[in-house]
C-alpha cells in the first residue's frame, strides 16, 4: 500500500484495505517465472525436468498469459522453445533422462498436455505452425502406443512384460483431451478405449481403480487405490462427449478420501507433494462439479462426502496459502520448490478459466 494513502487512512480513522486475495499467486507466480534458467527450464530434484516444465509452463499459461502476450509471455515462450528443441524426432517430448525413460510415456503426456494449452491460445501464426505440426507427431505417437487392452504402460507396447498403467492412462488421455480441444484430430475410438481400460480397472465395490492390468485385465481380489480414482474422474471432466457412467463412483471415492489429506497438509512440508499431486486432480473435479454437480452425478452420496467447489475451496485454499513461504514458493523435498509451487498455482487459479483444456 502507498505510504501517502496508509497516512491519509490514518488520519481519517478508516481501515487499511484487506489484502489482495490473488497476493500468494502473484508473488507465486513471479517466484516461479524468476526461477526459469536461460534454456527455458526450470531445476529439478530427482531428475525429472518434463514433468517439471510442463506443471511450471501450465501454471503461467494459467495466469492469463500466452506466448504472444501477457507478463509472462517471455517466459511461456521460452518454455516453449525448449520442448522444441528437445522433441525427438518421431515426436517424443519426454523421455530425457534417465529416470524419465523409466516412464516416457507418462512424461511425454505431461509435456503434450502444456504444449495443447500454450498452442490453443497462441495467435502467432509462425509458432502456431511449428506447434501444429509438433503436436499432430506427438499425438501420433501416442495413438500408435495404445495396447490392445485400450490402455498405455510406461513406455512401448512392445516392451515385453509390459503393463497397462491406470496412471499412465489417465494423464496420456488428459493430454489426447486437450490436443483434440486445440483443433488436432484424435480418432474417437482411442479415447473411447482408454475410459472402457479405466472402467475394467474400477473396482466397483467402492470406486477405487487397481494400479495396472495385464492383458486388459484386473487382478482379482485388489482393493486399488482412490487416488487413481481422482486422476480418472478429472480426465472424464476434461470429456467433451459421452462420460464413463463409473465416472460418480470415482468422484464419490476421491472425495470420501479427501478430508484426512487434507488434514495432512497441516504439515505442508512433510506431507505437501505426496498430498497435493491428488489433490490437484481433486480440485479440478470439485471445480468442474461447482457446488450442486456431485449431487446430480451420484444421487445416493452420503451428504458428507460430497464434492462442493465452494466448501473444498474454502477449506484446502487457507493450507496453501498459509504454507507459502516469504519468497513466494511453496517447499518440497521430492521432486523440487519449482514444482510444487506451480502445482499449487494451477489449483489457486482454476477460477481464472484461461485454458479451454481446464474449463467446466
């Protein structure tokens, strides 16, 4: 606040203004936009630098900006530029590292899904270009990885004693979502047989989906896992067409697990990476439903445990903001502060509704 205003305020015996309620994500966002190196990358721990770009690219893209315009324009671009210049020529975006070769197709949706948003609200011409014809290799490459089974493992389908990846699944379709948002054709049967992979993964008992299948096929008897839960309801949200009708159980199933994490981010640097990752995909489906659509979707949810934008917003929102540290970052010893704080930064900023990829 101006010193000449704060003097006038107390002389006139009024208030000062309450804080700017976007105070943590612009000083967020400016910490997160200071820590890009030259090359258009952002430091990791544990040496995933796709998945670390990506989330960073994504959270600035949210802001408003795009790679034209914007305050963080300069900086979108430069992210930009660096999954050019590090694309492999059949069209693989991750996979640069050692630990990301473990897992490349997960890294490549991660990267696919920021390369989609920045095109989709990018007017330049020349870079719209390059762009298109980036994505259509990419998301070739995806389409001509989907097992038979309908989903995607960690790498190629050739790989022998491979396994399709509930994980690995979700986030391929997120980024398949997005591209077909951003006017790149994806035949309809591909995404069509990655939701039926998520259903024959649900355990509809209680909504949990088991981590992988063999064969198309879920091992019997495994309980499975919510969060897995939360990463298929929110790429369901991001469907324009018909969604899968086990879609409520797993909304129903994230948001019966959500109170006791959110507990655990009382403890923000102990718990914060491990809790928010399913947390991220938890608030875009609160987000999506707003405050009356988990009631339409599963009539039979106890009370308790439905999923209100408004209420969850008002209960995870005051964690974050109270982990944030005075430089604008928010902690992390897995996989980085950069990291972590852009995942933070998409969650506070899902209102905003820049990116047609993360709209209701």
């Amino acid at each position: 606040m101006n010193a000449a205003v704060a003097v006038l305020l107390a002389v006139m015996n009024l208030p000062a203004p309450a804080a700017d309620a976007n105070d943590p994500v612009r000083v967020g966002l400016k910490w997160l936009a200071a820590q890009q190196k030259v090359d258009g990358s952002w430091d990791t721990l544990n040496n995933y630098p796709t998945a670390i770009n990506a989330t960073a690219g994504l959270a600035l893209l949210m802001q408003g900006s795009t790679a034209k315009d914007g305050t963080y324009a300069p900086h979108i671009r430069k992210a930009v530029a660096w999954f050019e210049a590090n694309a492999s020529d059949d069209g693989m975006l991750g996979g640069r590292t050692e630990s990301e070769r473990y897992q490349p197709h997960y890294s490549h949706a991660q990267a696919l899904l920021f390369v989609a948003c920045a095109y989709d609200v990018d007017d330049d011409g020349d870079r719209r270009a390059r762009l298109a014809k980036l994505l259509e290799k990419a998301t070739a490459l995806l389409i001509g990885r989907q097992s038979p089974g309908g989903g995607w493992g960690l790498g190629d389908r050739r790989d022998p004693g491979g396994f399709d990846r509930t994980d690995t699944t979700a986030i391929v379709l997120q980024a398949l979502l997005a591209v077909r948002k951003a006017g790149v054709a994806v035949p309809t049967k591909v995404i069509a047989q990655g939701f039926q992979f998520l259903t024959r993964a649900t355990n509809t008992a209680n909504g949990k989906l088991v981590y992988a299948t063999s064969g198309g096929v879920a091992p019997r008897g495994e309980e499975g896992l919510w969060t897995l839960s939360a990463d298929a309801a929110a790429t369901a949200f991001m469907h324009d067409g018909a969604r899968p009708l086990v879609q409520s159980k797993w909304v129903t199933c994230a948001s019966t697990h959500t109170p006791a994490q959110l507990q655990m981010l009382n403890q923000f640097r102990r718990h914060g990476s491990s809790v928010l990752s399913a947390q991220y995909e938890v608030a875009r489906c609160a987000y999506s439903l707003g405050d009356n659509g988990h009631r339409k979707l599963d009539p039979d949810a106890r009370p308790e445990n439905l999923l209100r934008w408004s209420s969850y917003r008002d209960k995870l929102f005051p964690l974050l903001k109270a982990a944030q540290l005075d430089d604008g970052s928010w902690p992390d010893n897995n996989l980085g502060s950069a990291y972590i704080t852009a995942l933070t930064l998409i969650i506070l900023q899902l209102k905003n509704g820049y990116l047609p990829a993360f709209a209701r």
